[in-house]
C-alpha cells in the first residue's frame, strides 16, 4: 500500500513539475549580439569545425525585443570555443547579460555561396537586470556566417539569441520539483489515512 502511495506521489509531482511550468518567469524575446571576430578567416568557411567567437559584444537596446528591451544596451561578452563535434562545451555570457549554455547544434552549409548558418540551442540564465525570481529558460543561438568571393577572404557573421528556444524543454527549479513531491505526498498521505478510516 505504501510504494503505492510514494509511487503515485512521485509520477504526479514529476507531471507537476514539467507540466506546470516552474514558479518564477522567464525572459521571452531576442536579441541580435555583435560579433568581432570568428576565428575562421583566411580559410574556407565550409571546412572550418571550430569558431573562436572571441570580442562578442552586446547588441544597442534597438536590437532587442520582448524582456530583453531591459538588459544592459552594452556589455562585453566572453565565449569559450564553439567545436561542432562537442558544443556542450561552448558558454557565451557575462555576469551583467546572463550566460548562455550550448547543447546541441544544428549547422546549415551551402559552399556555393560560402555562406553557413549554426543553430545553436541550449539554456539561457538572464543576468542580474531580469530580477532575481527570473528562471533560466530554452534559447537559441542563430550564427550566420557569409564569406564572399572565396576562403581566403574575411567572414562576416550576425548572431542572435531567442528565447524560448525551439527544441529544449525549460529545467524546472530544484525548489520547484521539492515543493511538488512535498505537496503530493501530503495530498497522498491524507487520501490513504482518509481511506484507511473509511475501511
């Protein structure tokens, strides 16, 4: 009778938890980030694995929309090496902008037109402007890359982040899924202790 009770109590609060959605909001909205460098010039764009998205700064407050109108309008942002063979290891953030943490990615290549486009989904944790009760949420990264007139020549890329992101769910809050399991089994335990009265 009692793994009954824990094992109904655990399925209905896991439902809660990624069901109902965690407690705090999130950020919704995107925001278009300068890129100054890529790591990739002087070599063809379609055979390049590896981006060294060194010197990302923040777009102006009129390239963002949604929640993140209320972000810093400028901060430099640091990025660790984007490998298309192991993305997790790719973050792009600051303390004042927030962090943003690589799953998995998608690239498009076209070496007609030397042009690439990387989809880059994962987590994005707003900084301090979002407010504390602001929960980390799915975001995409969108990098296009264009390199006109051969591999020997400069890239030029645009970024963009947008949030909620297209493929990942959100990860509920820790206290979230506590508060869940804490509420059922209490629910549970009244039920069982109701019926056993009843019987």
């Amino acid at each position: 009778m009692l793994r009954k009770w824990l094992v109904g109590s655990l399925v209905a609060a896991l439902a809660m938890t990624f069901v109902g959605g965690a407690e705090a909001g999130s950020v919704v909205g995107s925001e278009a980030i300068a890129v100054v460098s890529t790591g990739v010039d002087q070599k063809p764009l379609y055979l390049s694995s590896t981006f060294d998205l060194s010197g990302v700064l923040t777009g102006l407050a009129v390239d963002a929309t949604g929640g993140f109108t209320a972000a810093p309008e400028t901060s430099m942002l640091t990025a660790s090496q984007l490998d298309l063979s192991d993305p997790t290891t790719f973050v792009l953030g600051s303390a004042a902008w927030g962090q943003f943490t690589a799953v998995a990615v998608t690239a498009d290549v076209n070496p007609g037109d030397g042009s690439r486009a990387l989809y880059i989904e994962g987590f994005f944790t707003p900084g301090s402007w979002a407010g504390a009760d602001t929960d980390q949420t799915s975001a995409t990264i969108v990098l296009s890359l264009s390199q006109a007139g051969g591999g020997q020549n400069a890239v030029s890329s645009t970024l963009t982040l947008v949030t909620p992101g297209g493929l990942l769910p959100a990860v509920p809050e820790p206290s979230a899924i506590v508060s869940a399991l804490l509420g059922t089994g209490l629910v549970g335990g009244a039920a069982l202790r109701r019926r056993a009265r009843t019987a």
